[in-house]
C-alpha cells in the first residue's frame, strides 16, 4: 500500500510538472517578471541562466546524448514505468528516514536543489548505463562467502527493542492517558491518533520502530521494561511527556551466513554494476566527439568587467602604523 501511494505520489509529481512546463514558443524580448514596470525580459533571464549554469547543465544534456545514442546502437530501451519505479524507490528511500531525518522527500530534493526533471533524467540514464553493462557482472560464492567473513561485525545486530510512544504537552494529560489504556478504557493506538503530538508516529498508533540502548530518557525507561506490552511510567523527553510502550525485543546476534547470502549477492552485483556503469560512462566520454561551442567565459566578461572597475574605484587602505590614531578633522587634541 506504501509503495503503491509512494509510486502515485511520483506520477502526480510527473504531471504536475508537465502542466507547469513554460510554453516552447517564448521569445527573448517576452517580460519574464517586471519590477517597479521595467521589464526583466526572458532573455534576460536566458543570459543569466546560461552565465550561472549553462556549463554544467551542457554537459548533463552532453552526456545523456552520448548514453542515448550508444544505447540506440546496441538496441537498449527504458520504459517509463522503469523509470517512475525509479523514482518511486529513490523517495521511498527517503521517506522512510523521515522520522530519523526530519526530511521528506520534498525537502530533501529542496535541499539538493534537484527538480523532477533532473531526477528522471538520471533516472533514466542511471537505468540505460546499468543495461549496458549488466551483462558483465560476474559474483561467484566466493565472493559472496568472503565478503560474508570479512564484514561480520558489520552484520552484527545490536540489542534492540521495538517500542510505541506518545506524546503530549503536560504531564497530568499523560498520567492521565497512561491510566486509560492500563484500565482498557482507549487502547494504545486509538490513544496515539487522538492525543500525541508527535506527527511521524501519530497516524501510525504510536509505532516508533527499533531503537537501542543509549542515554536518552526514552531509550533508559524502554530498555527497564521485562516483557512485551509493558508501559513504563511517564517519562520527560525531547517531544515531550512521553508514554512508552514496548512491543517487541531481540537480543543481539550475527545473522548466519545462509540467511545473508542472497542480501549480499546483490549488495555485491549492484556494486559492481554501479563501477562497471560508471566506468562505460567514462568510455563514452572519451571516445565520443563531443565540440563545445559555446564560450561561458565570455558570458561572464560583463560582470567581470564591472568587478573589475569597481576594485579600481576603491580608495588604497592606508597602512597600519601602530601609532596613536589621528584626530577627527575638527578635533582637538
């Protein structure tokens, strides 16, 4: 159901974009925005756009041309449903570390300063390379069985309990909260969804997820409590006043070999195709006749200019003498 919201949450993205994408037919002298009615015109904005990132952004447009001419040749297609599952798993990704990070997929791409144009257009090309080269990759159980050995602390789990919480502002409310649940008046979850202020567990009933020893509030009154279902006394935390529930606890332990064999057969073979994918795009670079036409140095010769003239109307700063400063004109001494 997650996934299924997640790939929709995509798709709407999709054709939000599609409707807001500017008409093709704008001409350099069309008002892009005006400031006191002066006009800062699209070609304006054109200049700007290609003197602040039209190199960069040449050489994405470059370097999808060349994937997408040698993948012509060798007859290798990405569909659009690839490329949203794309998509779709990269925001997933992100959102389930929203109650860790604080950061959804919006903010996170904000924060990257990345469109959903840029995002699919890597997306596709990221799935064209890995076609390519696919066919290469090569993992023996060898492989497999000495990456196993060489990285078992890595696997080792930690103690860890899994827990439910609420939160609210006061202290009586929780006390009060508390209560009900233990005399069965409101259950825990329906008590989460009506009374805690914390967003990321709220509509989930309360379910934190796993957590391990440590010095937090929480963390210390979780790991007190014997047995699955155990509430323990409110507790003040970094949400607030908080009830804690434990729902389930697993002692720490090393996953057996067989049980991780197949998770680092493909931890292995998406390594190695990521190398391998990386490596064909160097090729491609290399080898492709790729002539840049455009001077973006010269783009930036106005404003070079201006920096320059303006360095040249500063006064000299007058050296340091150590000495007394001198009087204000005017002053006496």
């Amino acid at each position: 159901m997650k996934a299924r919201f997640v790939a929709c949450a995509v798709l709407v993205l999709i054709a939000a974009y599609a409707v807001a994408a500017p008409p093709a037919d704008l001409k350099p002298d069309s008002p892009a925005a005006k400031v006191d009615g002066k006009p800062i015109t699209v070609g304006d904005l054109q200049r700007e756009c290609l003197a602040r990132f039209g190199g960069g952004t040449l050489g994405q447009i470059v370097d999808a041309m060349i994937v997408e001419q040698e993948a012509t040749k060798r007859k290798i297609t990405v569909t659009e449903l690839e490329i949203t599952n794309r998509a779709s798993q990269t925001q997933a990704a992100i959102e389930a570390q929203k109650a860790q990070t604080g950061m959804g997929f919006q903010d996170w791409s904000a924060m990257r300063r990345i469109s959903l144009r840029e995002m699919l257009q890597q997306a596709r090309m990221e799935i064209l390379l890995e076609k390519m080269v696919e066919g290469n990759v090569k993992i023996t159980d060898d492989d497999v069985s000495k990456y196993y050995q060489a990285n078992r602390d890595k696997f080792r789990m930690p103690e860890r309990m899994l827990i439910s919480h609420i939160a609210v502002e006061k202290q009586e409310d929780a006390d009060r909260i508390r209560q009900d649940i233990a005399q069965g008046k409101i259950t825990f979850a329906d008590a989460a969804r009506k009374y805690s202020i914390d967003p990321y567990s709220q509509q989930n009933g309360g379910v934190w997820g796993w957590i391990v020893r440590g010095e937090d509030p929480i963390q210390k009154a979780a790991f007190d409590l014997k047995k699955d279902g155990d509430m323990a006394p409110v507790v003040k935390g970094k949400k607030g006043f908080e009830i804690v529930r434990r729902d389930g606890y697993q002692s720490e332990s090393t996953p057996p070999f067989e049980e991780m064999q197949p998770k680092i057969k493909d931890l292995l073979r998406r390594d190695q195709i990521g190398r391998l994918a990386q490596q064909m795009m160097a090729d491609l670079r290399r080898t492709a006749n790729v002539e840049t036409l455009l001077d973006f140095n010269g783009l930036n010769d106005d404003v070079r200019r201006l920096l320059e003239a303006a360095k040249a109307q500063q006064p000299a700063t007058p050296p340091a003498t150590g000495g007394a400063t001198a009087p204000a004109p005017g002053a006496t001494k």
